[in-house]
C-alpha cells in the first residue's frame, strides 16, 4: 500500500480524497496555488506546496511543478480528482516515468478513451451500442454531407477534442449542414487548436444517463449502477441523482452489462464512467467514457454504501475488485452549488464568504472546501459545494433536498441554491420527466 499520495487538485475533491486517505492510514500532500493558501484541503493536509500563482496553467496544469512537489515530499502515488490533468496522457506517462503511481487510467487508455473519434471505433469493436455517425475523423465537407444522409436528419456536429459544448452545432435540415460545418470547425480550431469534426445522429428527447464501472489490474471490471444526469446547462451538470426515475430493471441490466463490456474490452484500470444518451424510447447509445472519478461520484457511494476513492487507491495498488455488481438500494440526489448568480443567466459571482451555515441531519452529506470567511478565487470553476441527500424513495429524497436547501445559509456571495430549490417543486422534475434540454424552457421565479 501506498505511504504517501500527493493530490494534484484543489477545492472539495482534493478534500475528498485527504479524508479517505487518512481513514486507510495514508499520510497525503496538498499542493495549491498562491489563490488558494486558505483552502481548506491545505490545511487538513499532512503537507502542503505551493506549486504556482493562481492561473491553472501556471499551478495546477503545471506538471513539472507537480513531479517536483511530489519528488520533495516522497509520495509515492499521485491522485489527480477531475478536471486539471486527471486525464491528461502525457501527465500519466511522466508519473509512471518518475516512479511516480498515477491513480487513474494509463496514458494509452486516456488516449484511447479521451478522443471522441478512436472511443468510438474502440466500442463499436467491443460491441458497444454507438450513436449513427461517422467511425472517425470526416475528411472533408462533401463526406459530412454524405454522412448526415445516411444518418438522417436530425443530426449533430461535433469536434474530436471538444469540451464544454464548444464546437458542436445542431443541424435540422440539409439545407443548414454547410454553415454548421464551416462554424463549428472554425469554433474548435479556436478552442482547442483542432477543428477535427465528427457527425452523429441527434438523439430526439434524450437523457443523459452514466454507469459507474470499476476495473482492476486483472482484466475484471463490475458496474455500481446509474446515475442521471440529464438536468444540465451548457453541457454542464447541475443535478444528478440515482437510480434514474426513467430506469427500467431491463435496462439496468442491459446498460450495466454494456459499460462492464467496454471497460473488459480496454482492460481498464480503476473508476471509470461510461456515459449514455437514453432515447425516449430507451434506446442507449455510448456517449463518452470519463477515465477518472465523477463530480457526482457521491450519489453511488450513498445508495450502494460503497467509498469510491478508497477502490481508486486499492485498485492502483494491485488489489484485485471483487467482481460482483451493485444495485441502489436508497434514493440519492446531489445539488451542485456554484457561486453563481441564477437570476442573472448564472453569471460567475467570485467574492468572500461573510456567513456560511451547512444543512444537516439524518441522510444530508456535505461536500465542501468553503467556510465563513473565505475568498472564492475567480480564476478556477464555480462550483464550491455538493450537497447529497439520501432517503428510502425519490419522494423523500426530493422533501430532504428541499429542507436542506432551505437550512443552508451563504452570504457574501451569489449562489445556485435558489435555483435547486426551485427546481425541487418543478412538476417535470417532481414527475421525472426531463430530459437534457429541460434547462432551455426553465424560467427563474421572483
């Protein structure tokens, strides 16, 4: 077992990771940037270094800073959390080059599962369902038309290294395909230096459902279930929860047996997320795998009673997993709390924290690195909480979500918690029914 993890992160999943950490015995390393000395994962800690001024590129993105923290400090293993270089190949590579345990996928199944195009050419040889489209990169506008045709419309662009909904268009009609194309690359090449694209065919009301695998260093692989996360702004998640109000037991299985299926095929290491489009029918398509741990990997933890983070470090330490798959046995729903401003198009709203007060109570869970007094840096993500509630049905878990919204108190800054609690009496979230475009009819009251 490992004797000392450094965790590349910041903000709540780096706490997350100290905390089990400690429980198995692990001294850790905080590294942070000159923003974020008053966080609280510095503190709780057993070391910390400072790796950099606050933009990502010159701290947390800064990988020779990290090798070098972590070379300091003798860790043994790294633990990237999400987002940063958590599926950063190169970064994998350079652990392992050190001597350095990266705890996540190695950089050839970062590189095989992080490009949209070759994950689907590799799921379609396992077997995987996959969305009609192109098997890779279009060569050129005339083979995208040819596509979209044999799809049929509607259809949907999108780039290969795309991120965040950039470089993706929707397209209704032929007669909008070129424009799209021409955006859409132009769009890509700016963000991310790749206007590579590749067409799907558009999934009519779909939901965004992901299964929760686990893979070991042995080839065996299980799945902990669904998660749906269909409510979500941007292609960014605001609320997840599990099991899906839309899941049939058939389903389940079927999803289930497909996500342990890709992750056998590629021989996957560690905790992995094999994401779906559900057509209204309940047809699933392979979306993307996330070759790291999930913002919203507490909800499965609560209804299997199962800690993640803890199988990450097994799993990296050559434990073998036991095999069996799990099924939720409660209701569980995470709130993502942004420092945003809901009644102003969720505007960015970084500033110091004068009152803090979290819910608690039977079943209520608190995922946070932010306290009275503290200073949200504005050069990093918004969201600076994640608050899950847990109960026996979705209709307990719903009034739970709404008591503890309503007892949690942050002043100083502007925040999503008006926007969940309303969001908690919306008759098609209170009926189940929504699906990924429900944030484009939502209207904030008062």
């Amino acid at each position: 077992m490992f004797k000392k993890i450094l965790i590349a992160n910041r903000g709540e999943i780096a706490l997350r990771v100290i905390r089990t950490c400690k429980e198995m015995g692990i001294k850790t390393v905080a590294v942070y940037s000159t923003a974020d000395a008053e966080s609280l994962h510095v503190k709780f800690a057993d070391e910390a270094v400072c790796i950099g001024p606050a933009p990502s590129s010159e701290s947390y993105l800064k990988m020779s800073n990290i090798i070098a923290a972590a070379e300091i400090t003798n860790a043994d293993a790294i633990h990237p959390g999400y987002g940063f270089l958590a599926e950063n190949a190169k970064f994998s590579n350079l652990c392992a080059e050190h001597g350095i345990k990266f705890i996540g996928a190695t950089g050839a199944m970062i590189d095989q599962m992080g490009d949209k195009a070759s994950a689907k050419a590799t799921m379609i040889a396992a077997g995987v369902p996959c969305i009609p489209g192109s098997e890779g990169i279009i060569p050129d506008y005339k083979e995208c038309e040819k596509l979209a045709d044999e799809a049929g419309f509607p259809v949907m662009l999108k780039a290969t290294a795309g991120g965040g909904g950039k470089g993706m268009r929707a397209v209704w009609k032929k007669e909008d395909l070129k424009d799209a194309w021409d955006s859409a690359r132009q769009e890509a090449k700016a963000a991310f230096g790749n206007d590579g694209m590749y067409l799907e065919k558009l999934i009519e009301e779909p939901r965004h459902i992901e299964i929760q695998v686990v893979g070991d260093s042995f080839g065996k692989a299980c799945h902990l279930s669904e998660r749906d996360c269909s409510v979500q702004r941007r292609h960014q998640k605001l609320t997840e929860e599990t099991p899906s109000p839309f899941m049939t037991d058939e389903l389940r299985d079927a999803m289930g047996e497909a996500a342990v299926k890709a992750a056998e095929f590629i021989k996957y290491e560690g905790a992995g997320t094999v994401e779906f489009l559900v057509d209204k029918h309940r047809n699933f398509y392979f979306m993307e795998m996330n070759t790291r741990i999930q913002v919203e990997h507490p909800i499965t933890e609560e209804v299997v009673d199962y800690d993640l983070i803890r199988e990450q470090i097994l799993v990296a330490a050559g434990v073998p997993i036991s095999g069996k798959n799990y099924y939720p046995q409660m209701h569980s729903i995470e709130c993502r709390i942004n420092a945003e401003d809901p009644f102003n198009d969720f505007r960015p709203a970084p500033g110091k924290i004068t009152t803090f007060h979290a819910p608690g109570g039977h079943g209520v869970r608190m995922d946070t690195h932010v306290y009275a007094g503290y200073m949200i840096p504005p050069n990093y993500d918004s969201m600076i909480a994640k608050l899950i509630v847990t109960a026996q049905t979705r209709e307990e878990a719903i009034n739970k979500m709404k008591r503890a919204l309503d007892e949690f108190v942050i002043e100083g800054v502007k925040t999503t918690i008006p926007f969940h609690r309303q969001l908690m009496e919306h008759p098609d979230y209170l009926s189940g029914n929504y699906t990924t475009k429900f944030m484009e009819d939502f209207k904030m009251k008062g």
